[in-house]
C-alpha cells in the first residue's frame, strides 16, 4: 500500500513540474496545427490526384507510336 500511496505521490509532483499553455500559446499551437494538417491533406490530394492521371496514361500506346516513328 506504500508504494501506491508513494507512486502518486510522485504521480503529484511531476504534475506540479508541466508547464501548461497560456491562452495565446495555446490559440498559436492551435493555428499552426491546423495549417499544418491542411496544408499536407492538400498536399495527399493533389498526390493522389497526379498518381490518378498517372494511371490514366496508355503507355502501350505511346510506346507503339515511338516505335512507328523509327
């Protein structure tokens, strides 16, 4: 039982150790998150949207027409 009266204890003082985040660091973090998780969710999109033309190409067909000029 003292180790788990000792553990929180501990548990306490290390509580007491995190510095927290005022209302504008808090507001800033926030922001930057954000533009962050928009920015690479545009980025993913346009991504996938290139790797989506990407497939659309007949290669087959373009390498037929390289092969016929020569």
């Amino acid at each position: 039982m003292n180790k788990i009266k000792e553990f929180i204890s501990d548990m306490k003082k290390e509580l007491n150790r995190i510095r927290w985040c005022k209302g504008k660091e808090l507001i800033k973090n926030i922001i930057v998150t954000l533009i962050f998780i928009i920015f690479f969710a545009i980025f993913f999109v346009v991504i996938e949207y290139i790797i989506s033309l990407i497939r659309l190409i007949d290669f087959k067909q373009i390498i037929e027409s390289i092969t016929d000029l020569f």
